[in-house]
C-alpha cells in the first residue's frame, strides 16, 4: 500500500507519470496547484470577471463550478460566475443532469441558466437525429449536438453578458479531440485545441479551460472527495455511438500499457501548436444567423439547412 | 485469480450497478482484481468501504470494493 510522497500517510492517489503518491489533503492540493498554475500561465482570468461556466451536470463541469466559485473566494478574485447548462432535449438522461445543477448551483449560491434546444432551435436533439434519419443524412447524434451546443453556449454566454466562457475539457479531452482531428487531417481545429481561446470577432466569447492539465482520473478523485460525483448513474444514450468513444478506450487501455503516453500526446499537441493565447485564424460572420464563424454559412446552419429547418436563399 | 485454500472473498459494487461477490487468493491487490474483471484500471477510481485506495492496495477477507468509472458518457 502506497504511503504518502510528503507526509507518510496513507494514499490515494499515485501520479504515475512522476512516482508521486499523495494523501487526500496532499492531492487537493497537487490539484490546486495543477489548475491555478493552468489559469495564471495562461491568463484565463482577470479579477472579477464575470464567468459563465458551462455546466452538463456530469462529474467534471460540477467539479469545475465548485472549483472555481470556491478559488474566487479564497484568493479574492472578485468574479461573478453564472452556471449555464444547456438541455439538449434527450428524454431520460438531461433531466436528471438539470436537477444535479440546480442543486450545486443553488449549494454555492451562483445564478443558473438553462438554455434548450427546443427553445432555441424549435426542436430537441432527440427530434433532430429523427429528422436527420428521415432524409438519410450521415451524421451521428454527437455531431448535431456538438455543433448546436457550442453555438449556444457562445450565444447565451454573450446573452447574459459573460466575459468567459468555463468549459471542463480535461487533459483526456484535449488529447483525445488531438487524435481524432490528427485522423481526419483536421489542423484547423487542432489549432484551436489551447488553454485559452480568442477571437477577434465581437461576437466571440473568450473561452477557458482550467481543466486543460488534469487527467479524467484526477477530476473524477476531486469529484468524489467533494461528494459531487453523481449518485445515480445516468448517461447519454448517444455517447457510445461516438468515435471519441472508441478513441477514449483505446487511449486508456495504452495508458495502462504506457504509463504516462498522455502526457506525451499533450507535448506532441504543444509541438504541434504555438500555444499562446492562439486567436481563432479567421473571424467571419454566418451570413444566415450573424454569429461567429470560421466560414461564410455557420457549421449550425448548414446542418439546420440539411436538416431541412432552414431554407437558403443564394 | 481462484480460490483456493485460505482465499479471501470480497464484494464488488461498480457505482450505480448492482453487487458481486467475488472469490480471490489471498495478497491479490485491487489493481489485479480490477484487471481480472476485465476492466482497465486506468477508467476506474476504487474505494474500499468509505476509502479511495491506490492499485496495489492488498485486499482483506470481507472488503467492500466500489469502483467509480472515471469515463462517463455525456
């Protein structure tokens, strides 16, 4: 049994990559100490920012929100922070996630908002893969719900007047969008795979990712030593359909095999990327819905237009 | 991973799932058990009873062993 690297007592956690073995209170701290130095190496924050978290109500955005309303506090930074959730509209799985932020956002005392799809878009995700079935389009759920997510959370973010946007995206996230995009020869994306994000364009809510040098393991650990891991077991029905499923397990079973192959994937990204403060190339605007884009018709207008819910006019 | 004589006997729940009991030799250690499941240890935060204990923790006769899944789908 593993004892503690500092003080001897018992472990909980060992950090295969450096040999460190840490006790309950020394891994808190090793995780504040990871996180802190994320957000000051890479400026994810001024003082009193107001900060819009994006929170799904799975184990890593609660780990996040309470992280961070808990750091504003002890170090006086003086942010507001709102919780912003959004409901996809999967019957059975986002109704339960919902519930778990209202009660952590209600606990720390933040403003919660909810956004729908079926407000925002007219219909659920569950509707949309429907229609999308129908007229045989080759998309997976994961793709309308990434793309109508993102939009909404930069939307809403700039709606209720946030200055960053908080997403939980872990080291395991990071490496894995690495890979996938790395499969698809997608380097535009893997440009924006930074710490920090900006963008020139006035629309475009700064985002932030404290999380960025964490591994899933270790959120999860923070997760369950603060009793936010949720109670019931619930998950998206969609998920295991998805390729970053696939790319996840595989990075995990050689991770067992390689102890610390992680680690290494994220320098290759940090090789691959000059990883300061990286603004987004190009700033266009969707000529369809106004927001941001990295082209002239929006990745969610395209696929509404696909979808048949919006009409194009040439 | 059998019993055999002088084995221990533990239960197993995997956090939102039902229990298991499971028969191991005596000294096998919660990273061997996790394995012997079939499961990657690298997806898998174990507590036994209350506690979180590291993979080489050696299992005792009667532990409660949880295992919260590090990967969720959503």
């Amino acid at each position: 049994m593993a004892n503690c690297s500092i003080c001897g007592r018992q472990a909980i956690y060992v950090a295969k990559s450096g040999g460190l073995a840490l006790c309950k209170k020394h891994f808190l701290e090793y995780f504040d100490r990871k996180v802190r130095k994320t957000i000051r190496k890479n400026k994810l924050f001024n003082k009193n920012d107001h900060i819009v978290v994006a929170v799904s109500g799975g184990k890593d955005s609660l780990s996040l929100l309470h992280y961070l309303v808990n750091l504003s506090k002890r170090a006086r930074m003086g942010w507001r922070i709102t919780a912003l959730t959004i409901d996809e509209g999967v019957s059975g799985y986002r109704n339960y996630t919902v519930k778990r932020v209202k009660e952590l956002s209600s606990t720390l005392g933040v403003e919660l908002k909810i956004a729908s799809f079926k407000d925002y878009f007219g219909y659920t995700l569950d509707e949309v893969v429907k229609i999308g079935k129908e007229r045989g389009l080759p998309y997976l759920p994961c793709t309308y719900c990434g793309v109508f997510r993102r939009y909404l959370l930069n939307k809403v973010a700039r709606e209720i007047d946030g200055m960053v946007l908080a997403t939980a995206h872990h080291l395991d996230d990071v490496v894995q969008t690495y890979l996938m995009n790395i499969f698809s020869n997608n380097w535009s994306s893997i440009h924006k795979l930074t710490p920090s994000l900006t963008s020139v364009h006035k629309l475009f809510v700064r985002r932030a990712k404290p999380f960025y040098e964490l591994l899933e393991k270790e959120t999860t650990l923070y997760a369950i030593l603060n009793g936010l891991y949720p109670s019931e077991r619930v998950e998206c029905p969609y998920a295991p359909l998805s390729f970053r499923w696939q790319v996840r397990k595989v990075l995990n079973y050689l991770e067992e095999l390689r102890p610390g192959l992680k680690y290494s994937t994220m320098r290759s990204l940090m090789e691959a990327t000059s990883l300061k403060n990286t603004a987004l190339g190009e700033a266009m605007t969707c000529r369809v819905c106004g927001e941001p884009s990295s082209r002239e018709i929006c990745k969610a207008c395209q696929l509404k237009a696909e979808l048949g819910l919006l009409e194009l006019r040439r | 991973m059998v019993e055999e004589a002088g084995g221990i006997r533990v239960k197993v729940r995997e956090f939102g799932g039902g229990i298991r009991e499971v028969s191991l030799r005596r000294g096998v250690s919660v990273g061997e058990l996790v394995k012997s499941l079939g499961y990657i240890i690298e997806e898998y935060v174990v507590a036994v009873g209350e506690t979180v204990v590291t993979e080489d923790y050696l299992l005792n006769d009667g532990d409660e062993v949880v295992l919260y899944p590090v990967v969720s789908g959503g």
